[in-house]
C-alpha cells in the first residue's frame, strides 16, 4: 500500500462557530458534534478565534481510492504505529483515511511502516 505525506504541519483546533473555520484553504477537515466544533488545517491558516488548538501535526494519506467493503486499513496502520509507541489522530474521507502524528513521531512513524511493507510516495 501506498503513503504520501503531506508537505506542511497541521494544527488541531476547537472552535466556538463553524463560521470561524476558514474554508477557502486546499487543506481542512471540520466536525461538529452537539459538543463541540473541531479544526484540522495547516497551521498557517488556524483561525484567530480558537477556543485552543494544538499545533505540531504531520499527516500522510492512504493513496488512491479505498472501497467501503475494504475492512481493516486503518487499524492495520494504526496497530502499527501502536506497537512503535506512535499515538495517532486519524480522519477519513469519502475517498480515503489520513493520519496524523506529532512532528516529532513523523520519521519514526514512516521507518515502522516501511519496516512492514507500506511504501511512501516521493
């Protein structure tokens, strides 16, 4: 399976109004639940207004398009991160998953992938 990593750092925000959330960047993913309204975005781009936000993320991609019937993807790159003492921040897509790890865990993320076979995309 093929990875890509994305080119910039990504900050995680919670946010008081979805309206805060700029939405005009090539890159976001925005929730909102009756709890709370979260941000992922590249950290040039977080909104003036957070309610907090943690900057320090890098994420990669799955490449191409996953099927619904695929099961397990996700928890296979998760469980080995897991083992390699990497905590991760996922979100999906309709196409595909991503996942985020700290700045800090993004080489030792790709050598333990690379280890169990996961090519990363130049």
């Amino acid at each position: 399976m093929e990875l890509e990593v994305l080119d910039y750092e990504l900050t995680v925000c919670k946010l008081n109004d979805v309206a805060d959330a700029m939405m005009s960047g090539e890159f976001f993913f925005l929730g909102r639940t009756k709890d709370e309204i979260s941000l992922v975005c590249p950290t040039e781009d977080v909104p003036a207004t957070t309610i907090s936000s943690e900057d320090g993320w890098r994420a990669f991609r799955i490449c191409g398009t996953l099927d619904f019937s695929l099961i397990g993807i996700l928890s296979k790159l998760t469980t080995v991160l897991a083992e390699s003492g990497i905590g991760v921040f996922a979100v999906s897509t309709y196409d595909t998953d991503y996942i985020l790890v700290r700045d800090k865990d993004l080489e030792p993320a790709m050598k333990a992938l690379e280890d169990e076979g996961y090519i990363f995309k130049q």
